[in-house]
C-alpha cells in the first residue's frame, strides 16, 4: 500500500522596502514550496510604468528577470514578467496579470 501525503495548499508573501536615498523599491517574494527568500527585483516608477529587474536562475541557470507595472488605470493595473537567458539580447514574455479593483 502507497500512502500518499496531500499538497499542502500553496502560501506566498511580497515584501516592498523603499530607499528613499537611492529612490528604489527591492521587492521580495517567498514561498511555501522554496522556503527561501528570492533575490530582490530591483527598480522604480516612472510616470506610471514600474519597473525591476534582478539576476537569478531558472532550471539551474542564470537569467535576468524583469517585469513590470503598468498602473495607467487605477482601477485595473497590469503586471508582467519576462525572462531573458542571454543577459538582456532576447527576452520571453511568460507571464501576465491583469487586476481588477472590486467595487
């Protein structure tokens, strides 16, 4: 007989900090499967884009991640992530979200 363990349900958390001397956000994520606390991506705002950027790896190797905010609309922010594997001459878009604020 196989027992098998249920997944636990998945917790993940962001934390923001704000240099008000280098005027730049490094927002990090954990995660209930990692247990360990990302790299930061590191960035700003200009106008209404954000955007951050950090070294990392993907599958055991190193990549430069990126993504964006788009907060043009208020009411529904867009957010986006893209990787690239050669150090910014090509990147893949693999992932957007678009938000929307309950009434």
């Amino acid at each position: 007989m196989t027992i098998v363990e249920p997944r636990l349900l998945f917790e993940g958390a962001s934390f923001r900090l704000f240099n008000p001397q280098t005027r730049l956000w490094s927002i990090y994520w954990a995660d209930s499967d990692r247990v360990v606390m990302d790299v930061p991506q590191v960035g700003s705002f200009d106008g209404n884009i954000g955007r951050f950027y950090a070294e990392d790896t993907y599958a055991g190797k190193p990549i430069v991640v990126a993504f964006e905010w788009d907060r043009s609309n208020p009411d529904s922010p867009l957010w986006s992530q893209v990787f690239s594997p050669d150090k910014g001459q090509t990147w893949e878009w693999n992932w957007h979200m678009t938000l929307q604020r309950q009434s």
